[in-house]
C-alpha cells in the first residue's frame, strides 16, 4: 500500500461510518460501490462526493414533502376554523330547538292535534307540525354534519403534523451527515457567494406534487457532442439567459457522478476557456455565477455549486471544499461546477 493511501484510510473508514449512519439498520446509499483509493475529477473522494450526493437528495425529497405537509395544514386549518364558524352560527337555532322540546315534550304535538276543532284545523296543525319537526330534523342534521366534518378536520391536521415532524427529522439527519462527511476533510462554514440581487430564474418543471421527476440523459448538449437532462439544459439556458455566456462544457462520458448522466456542467470563469486561478473581474464572474444558482436552487433543482474551494449543499450552505490534486481545475478556482437533481 503507497503512503498516499495509507493517509487515506483513516478518511476513508470515517466517511463508510457516516454512510451506514444514514442509509440506517439493514440500508445502504443508493450509489454503486466505488473504489475508495480512487480520486474525483470534481474535488474530494468518491465517497465523500457520494454522501454529499445522497444527503442532498434525501434533503431535497424531504423539504418538497415538508413544504406539501405545511400547505396540507393550512387547508385543513381554514377548513377547520370554517366548520368551526358554522357551529358557531348553528348554535342559537340547536337551543331554540332544545328549548322548544323541553318546553312542550314528547306529549305536546298529539295533544295539540286532539285539541283541534275540526278536521280542517286538525290537517293544518298536523301540516304545521310537520314543518316544524322537518326544519329541527334539518337543523340537527347539518349540525351533527359540520361536526363531523370538524373531527376529521382535526384528525387530519394532526395527521399533517405528524408528517412534518417526521420530514424534518429526515432533514435534520441529512444535514448532519453531510457535516459530519465534509467535516472529515475540513469543510468548514464559510460566507460563501450569495447575492440578494442575483437575476431570477425561471423555474424548471415539476410533478404535480411539487417535487422533482427522474430524467434521463435525452437532450442534445449543446457544449458537447453529448446529452444532457431537460432539467440540465433549462438551466444552461437560465444561466445564458442571465448573461453567463462564456464557455460552458457539461456532458463528459465516463467516471462517477452526473457528468456522464448529463446532469453536471462545468461553467468556465475566463472568456477562453479553462485556465488557471481566475482573478479580478473574471474571479468576480463566477462569484456572480455561483450565486446565481445558490440564489435559483429551488428553482432549477440544484443538488450542488462548487467554486474557488467552496461547495455549496441544500444541506449545509457553502463549506470549505479543497481539491484532489490542488491545481485549478480540481480546486474549481478557474470553472464553477453545477450538478443537478
């Protein structure tokens, strides 16, 4: 074993313990096993890159579901304060009704139809009370309705909360892994690129439940002779649309990760391409850059940015974030790195 990979193992032990604490008793991630002496072309392990990976996911599919337990709530919370108000309104007619029935009991309407003088009268009592009986009848059916509508309201707004304890238990958990992953190589909280004034972005499709759906890699790319995702692409454009405009690479066959699947691009921070360190307005280009997307995250389905040392998680915010190999590519100091749901 070389010393490099010596060093290595430690990590490399370390990163599998926060794997098998977040796939759980009997689980394991999603992602096919990889060789852990291997070293990402984007920065980190493959291991490392398949944690931040999964957590991202994983937090991404619970704060969709999260954000519909919250609008499920609200419904069922004006729905609730609605039949709530009917019962309210009900009320005075339910004691006229009660106080009618104390008053002349269950003796009262034959009486009142013996005592009738002749048998014209006798119909129109009978007809009277008749009505009577059928407004009360109606009265206490819409009553014991709006409460039953009331009780499944309640049962399933507590449903509802139920969920949303669960959903941000599940976030809560992945956000801890991915802190524990990136602690491991010192992926420390930075102020990392955000800019309130960034342009926004259309968003990109979803499924009806506000969540995001498979893609496959079925797009021409227009940067390569490649694929890309729909997803990928509507952000390419978002990104040109925006005045991002120089060049830009994505599809690249081979290797781990979204790159192949057409689901990553590499935005360059100079005009000519891939160079070293970017400096001055070109530095400031991919600050802008990389803004952009943190600031579109929700709208584009950001799974993570890399740039200048720095990546930037729906889970953890921008954490320090060094290189395999410490030049400017695998340290994203000359190109930002967008990887899409």
């Amino acid at each position: 074993m070389t010393g490099s990979r010596r060093r290595r193992l430690p990590l490399v032990l370390a990163l599998l313990a926060v794997v098998g604490a977040l796939a759980g008793p009997g689980g394991r991630p999603g992602a096919a096993a990889l060789d852990p002496a291997a070293l990402g072309d984007e920065g980190g392990t493959p291991l490392l890159r398949d944690v931040l990976g999964s957590t991202g996911r994983g937090y991404v599919q619970a704060s969709n579901a999260l954000a519909n337990a919250k609008a499920r709530q609200a419904k069922l919370a004006a729905e609730l304060v609605r039949v709530e108000t009917r019962i309210a309104e009900l009320r005075p007619q339910i004691e006229l009704v009660a106080r009618n029935a104390y008053q002349t009991g269950r003796i009262g309407p034959v009486l009142a139809l013996l005592h009738a003088g002749s048998a014209d009268e006798f119909l129109e009592r009978a007809r009277g009370l008749e009505t009577v009986a059928r407004r009360d009848n109606d009265t206490l059916r819409r009553l014991g309705q709006a409460r039953d509508r009331a009780a499944r309201a309640k049962l399933a707004l507590d449903a509802e909360v139920v969920e949303e304890r669960k959903q941000l238990t599940i976030m809560l958990r992945q956000k801890q892994a991915a802190e524990r992953a990136l602690a491991l190589v010192g992926g420390a909280s930075t102020g990392g690129f955000v800019v309130a004034s960034s342009p926004v972005a259309r968003s990109a499709p979803r499924n009806g439940d506000g969540s995001w759906p498979p893609q496959s890699c079925n797009r021409p790319d227009p940067t390569t002779p490649g694929c890309v995702s729909p997803r990928t692409l509507h952000a390419f454009n978002e990104a040109r649309r925006a005045g991002f405009t120089r060049f830009t690479s994505c599809y690249r066959s081979g290797g781990p990760y979204e790159h192949p699947k057409g689901r990553a691009c590499d935005f360059s921070a100079q005009a000519g391409g891939f160079g070293g360190n970017a400096k001055g307005p070109d530095r400031t280009y991919g600050n802008n850059l990389a803004a952009f997307f943190v600031r579109n995250a929700d709208r584009l389905g950001v799974l993570y940015v890399i740039w200048y040392r720095q990546i930037w998680l729906p889970t953890t915010g921008w954490k320090s974030y060094g290189g395999a190999h410490g030049d400017a590519s695998s340290d994203h100091t000359n190109h930002v790195h967008l990887s899409l749901l």
